[in-house]
C-alpha cells in the first residue's frame, strides 16, 4: 500500500526525518518552466524549496506545507536548478544542504541554516569549500559525527571528476569496468565544511568486486544513507534502469555489499528516495510521474511502508 502525500503540489526527491517527533519532508520542488527535456536535466529548473510536516502515521496523517524555506535568487552564489536537499540538526540549529548551480554552471553543495526545522533557512554565502555534483544526504551517526554523501552521473556532473578534481573531459566507464562510485566526506561538527577530502562509496558484489559500469544495479545518483540493526544501509538511485537499490556495511564509509532493489521503476525517468523509522515502523518516501501523466519534470510524492526481515533484509515494495 503506499499514498500520495501532497497531491495538491508536484515535488520531488524527497528526504525525510524525525525531529521533535513529527516527520518533516524536504523535496524538490518542481515545476513546469518551459525547458525541453534532454539528457542533462535541464528540464529540471527549480528555483525553491518548501518543507512539508507530518502530524502523526504517515500513511494516514496531515500534511502540511509549512512554506517557501528558500529561494534560489536568496543564495549569493547560486543561479538555478535547486536540486535535491537535505537536512541536519547541528547544535540545537537545523543545517539545510542543497545542490544548485553556480554562475559558471557548476553543481556545488551549499548551507543554509535555521533555527527551526520549519524554517526559514538562511544561507550562507559561499558554497561549500571542494564541493561539486548533487543529491546530498547528511547523515549523522550515532557518536555525533556528520557525514554528506553525494554524486549523480550525467546531468548531475560526476563524471567531470576523479580523485576530487575535475576533468578536462569527462569520463564515463563502460562495460566491466567498475562503476562510478557516490562520494562521502565526514563534515566538521559545526556542519559548515567537508573536514576531508571526499572518498569513493564503493559498492561490491558477494565476492568483494565493485559493481561494473553494464551492471543495471550500479550507483547512478540519489544517495541515501540510513542505520538499521546497528548496520550501515547505503541506497540509490541505477538511473537508466530505473531502480532503487541498497547495499550494507560495517562503517559509514563502506564498501557496502550489494543486497538487492528496494523498488522497481516507478512512472518517470527518475526515481529517488528516503527511508526513515518512526514508531517503529520503517517507511520509503519516493516520487513518480503517474500524476501529470508521465511528465518527467513533475513528479509526486508519496510514501509506502517497507517490510524489513529480521536479518536486515528490505523487502521490494510492490
Ligand atoms: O530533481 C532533480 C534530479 O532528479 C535529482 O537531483 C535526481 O536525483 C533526480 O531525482
């Protein structure tokens, strides 16, 4: 069973999290700006971002849209295409990171803080330091430590990059090579800045093997990282094959071990996700097209339950 959480609105990607006991949503936030579709996003031109709460079971609650928490014209450094965000409470105060381009047309990640999870989050005036590509997810372990995951191939920009430095051409593996891995940084404990230098989040078949580039179960964008059973649950998007997969490990920075598809592909190009425990119940929220008819750019979100076995394993939702 699963449910549309905000009809009334096309959103997108979205990350959810607990906080004071009510689940809060961060999406992207589509609309339709006239931009054809082409293999770079560039039909994706969001320009803000809102912030939905959930009074309760999200399978049955209000929903409420608590507003505009930032506009794109607010950020010193930014120009357009706010893509995916999340959100961590860092001292008290709640740290929005986003991904947006700068006026080069360069993905960076960038902050911006409120004192409330509701908002109005307010950025900072600079990107963060060696930052690039897209899709953050903050993490924050159970020892404090803060980590970003990031990275997505094509329009996302991943492929511009090798050991954290861009390319003069970008590279895109083929065949058994392996796979372009998402990137992980650990953040300083003030959640301003990358505190090292990011690493590759290799994910590796039985045998210890990174997935290859032919492999339709590969990273391709939308980072998720979430704790279950004391293990670590890295899960994202395949991309061109549409699926959502995971992957376990022993630390936050892998390698995780290929576990299999949370979901299979939804109605649109992109799938995207986050998963989150409430109540002691564990939920996917995800998006799809099937509301504007297949509109890739004007994605819904929703929200299913997933059925998780004793040993860790996340069932498919259907
Ligand atoms: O919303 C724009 C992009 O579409 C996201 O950054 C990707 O993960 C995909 O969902």
């Amino acid at each position: 069973m699963s449910r549309y959480l905000f009809p009334q609105d096309y959103m997108a990607d979205p990350s959810a999290h607990v906080f004071n006991d009510k689940i809060y949503v961060y999406p992207s936030h589509d609309w339709d700006s006239g931009e054809a579709f082409d293999d770079d996003g560039g039909h994706f031109q969001m320009k803000d971002y809102h912030v939905l709460r959930i009074d309760g079971d999200p399978m049955e609650a209000d929903v409420t849209d608590c507003g505009k928490i930032l506009d794109v014209k607010d950020v010193p450094w930014a120009e357009k295409q706010m893509w995916d965000n999340d959100v961590v409470e860092v001292n008290g105060k709640y740290h929005l990171i986003f991904a947006a381009k700068d006026y080069n047309g360069v993905f960076r990640l960038g902050v911006a803080i409120a004192d409330r999870p509701e908002g109005p989050f307010i950025p900072q005036p600079d990107p963060i330091r060696k930052s690039y590509s897209i899709d953050p997810c903050v993490f924050k372990d159970d020892d404090g430590a803060i980590y970003v995951y990031f990275g997505g191939i094509w329009g996302g920009q991943l492929q511009w990059y090798r050991d954290n430095k861009a390319l003069k051409d970008e590279y895109l593996p083929k065949g058994k090579e392996p796979a372009i891995p998402a990137r992980v940084a650990r953040m300083t404990p003030d959640g301003m800045q990358f505190s090292e230098m990011p690493r590759p989040v290799v994910v590796v078949d039985e045998q210890g093997q990174p997935l290859t580039a032919d492999d339709p179960h590969r990273f391709f964008e939308a980072s998720w990282m979430h704790k279950m059973y004391g293990r670590y649950y890295f899960s994202y998007s395949t991309g061109d094959s549409h699926l959502l997969c995971y992957a376990v490990g022993d630390n936050p920075y892998g390698p995780f071990t290929y576990q299999g598809v949370i979901l299979n592909p939804v109605v649109g190009w992109t799938t995207h996700h986050s998963i989150l425990e409430y109540h002691g119940h564990w939920y996917l929220f995800h998006h799809d097209c099937v509301p504007s008819h297949d509109t890739t750019w004007l994605r819904s979100l929703k929200v299913a339950e997933l059925q998780v076995d004793k040993d860790g394993k996340i069932h498919t939702v259907e």
